[in-house]
C-alpha cells in the first residue's frame, strides 16, 4: 500500500485539546483477518501494524484510536468489507431477518415515540425523516409509509444501491454520497438518525454539525452508538468487543452530550437498556447453546475402519467425541461478556446508548 497508512494527532479531534493520553491497545482481528485477503488477492500486506491504541482528552473526555487508519486506508478497509465479508453477510437470510426484528423491535419503536412526544405534525403531515449512514436501508423498511417520507444517505455504492432496491415500492429516496454540510438545504427534516454510524465517522463533531445545518427547529436527532460506560466495557477493558479499527470514537452520554450541545442541540432522552426480555434471551441461548453443543464444543476423533461388512462397505466404529478446550475457553468467555451486558441492560448500562436530543 503507497500511501500513508495511519494519522496520528496530538490534539482532541472532538474540543481541541492536546491533554491526551494513551489508555490501552488492543491486536486487531479485524486488520488481521483482512491483511491475509489482500495477502491473497493482491500479494501485499494492506495494514501492517495490527495494534489498535485507544487516546482519552482529559478536558472533554472522548476516547478515540490514536494513530487511526488514514483516509486512503479506511476507504481500502470498507471496499474490504463490503465486497468480503458485508456481501456475504447480507447474502445470508436468516441474519437479515434477525436485524429486521431488531430494527423492528427497538429501533422503529424507539424512533415512532421520539417523534409523537417531541414533534407536532398536522394530522396529514408525514414526519421527514433522514437515516445516515443508511447501509443497505433495512431500518428504513421498517418505518411505516404513511407515517414517514423517507430518505437515506449512504457513502458505498454497493450499499445505496441495495437500499434503492429494498426500497423501491416505498416513498423512499436514497442519495450515494458522504453526509456533510450543505449536502441538503437547511430545515429539510424532521428528523435524523444515525444508528452504528458516528463511531465510524472520522469528524463526529462536523457529523452532529451538518445534522444541525438540515435540521428544522426543534427538529430531533437520534444517535445510537457503542456505550464506553457500559458494563461489558468496563469488564472487558480494551479487549472489549467494540474496539475495533474503523471504529474511531468511543462515546459515553457525557462525551455525547458535549458534542450535541456543542452543535446548538438540548438532550432529551439517554437509553442504554436492552430490547429483549429476560425470558426470549434465555430462549435463544439455549438454542444457540443446543447448536454449538452438536458442531463446536466438542469435536470428532478421527475413526478408525473397524471391519469390511458383507455388502463391500467399511463399518467404522463410534466416532469418539473429545472436548474443544480452546473453543470452549473463547466461547465461555463470550457468554460471560453478553451475561454481563444483559445484566447491565437492567441498569441503563447496555452495550449499546441511544440518545434523543432536540435542535434548540
């Protein structure tokens, strides 16, 4: 790779401030997994250094990776992404399905009553809504027609063209390009939303800026992003799951509040609560755990010919099941983490925040 691969600042991107520090690091998956792709495809090593450092701003306190992925990078990481492993992601029913449900079950639900309590349309008005960062426009399918006029921006071809699709018996636009200011005229919405998309972006504070910019007053708009403050987090420390490359800021509702108010926005609601019942997450872990039982915990021996039957055929023995211990070890520390984070879920310290808050 030719060009510059990471950026280091020694400012807070977020207020300016040069009281950093460093707080952990982290080996990257991510970056490993990908560097063995282009290994393959393009006989080079795109990201040779696979530690993630995490910096924290003592004055406004936002934690961001620092050296992050330079822009060539990043744009070299999410053609990576979408074309391996989001294709072959999405190109999976059973996963699309599973995020309907929870687009359905929390994030429309959510959305539907920030916007009856904080914004007051005539009977015949839809309410405008803006989704950033749209990806392939599953949420937006959610959103019921007549109660929204709905549009999407998404910054990767392949992605917007899905969601022009999905979308295509809906009253629905969706634009191909990065969300910015002065991409769409001022008091063009209602509302915006920006679900697992500003922990990506590389100027979060620019991001809630240009919200603010097409926004109509008392406009909402709707954040959900990684909770640094979350009990998973705190017991994970940097190995959490969340630490990631191209997740560049780590948020809490203090740093967030910062940055909205900063942009000329007043905070109405902070949720960092689950979506599932204690009873449907008992559920599906015991069918997640009946599944794994078959295929992973425990592994085949390899069997030996036992005797050739009368019909030509080899009669093996029993096949002889030995314990995955390395697969077991991951796989219970994983289920610690989501315990964890279920429990915190009860106390408004989930793994994920979603915050509401309104253009003043």
């Amino acid at each position: 790779m030719k060009n510059k691969i990471y950026d280091h600042t020694k400012k807070c991107p977020i207020c300016g401030s040069d009281k950093l520090e460093c707080i952990g690091k982290k080996a990257d998956q991510y970056l490993i997994k990908f560097n063995k792709y282009t290994q393959l495809q393009k006989n080079e090593t795109a990201f040779p250094e696979y530690t993630i450092y995490l910096s924290k701003c003592n004055d406004c306190k936002v934690v961001f990776v620092n050296p992050r992925l330079s822009e060539s990078a990043l744009k070299l990481f999410y053609e990576i992404w979408y074309t391996k492993e989001y294709g072959e992601i999405f190109a999976d029913e059973k996963h699309i399905n599973e995020r309907i449900l929870e687009f359905n079950k929390f994030h429309r639900v959510y959305v539907d009553s920030m916007a009856k309590k904080h914004i007051n349309l005539m009977p015949s008005e839809r309410f405008n809504l803006l989704d950033v960062g749209c990806g392939t426009g599953l949420f937006l399918k959610t959103l019921d027609n007549q109660m929204y006029k709905k549009n999407g921006v998404e910054a990767f071809k392949d992605a917007a063209e899905s969601a022009s699709k999905m979308l295509e018996n809906d009253d629905a636009d969706i634009v191909n390009n990065f969300f910015s200011t002065g991409l769409f005229p001022e008091n063009s919405f209602d509302i915006i939303t920006m679900f697992d998309f500003l922990e990506h972006s590389e100027s979060p504070f620019e991001m809630v800026k240009a919200s603010a910019g097409c926004l109509k007053k008392n406009g909402i708009l709707i954040i959900r992003v990684p909770n640094y403050d979350s009990w998973q987090a705190k017991f994970s420390g940097c190995d959490w799951d969340a630490v990631i490359c191209d997740h560049l800021f780590y948020f809490n509702a203090q740093t967030l509040a910062y940055v909205l108010n900063k942009n000329g926005f007043e905070v109405v609601s902070t949720y960092a609560g689950g979506y599932k019942s204690l009873a449907e997450y008992i559920y599906e872990k015991i069918k997640i755990i009946a599944s794994k039982l078959n295929k992973r915990i425990f592994k085949k021996s390899n069997a030996q010919p036992d005797k050739l039957k009368s019909d030509g055929m080899i009669e093996y023995s029993a096949l002889h099941l030995t314990p995955d211990s390395n697969f077991l070890k991951r796989y219970l520390l994983s289920e610690v983490s989501t315990l964890i984070d279920m429990a915190g879920s009860y106390f408004n310290a989930a793994n994920m925040i979603t915050v509401t808050a309104v253009k003043k």
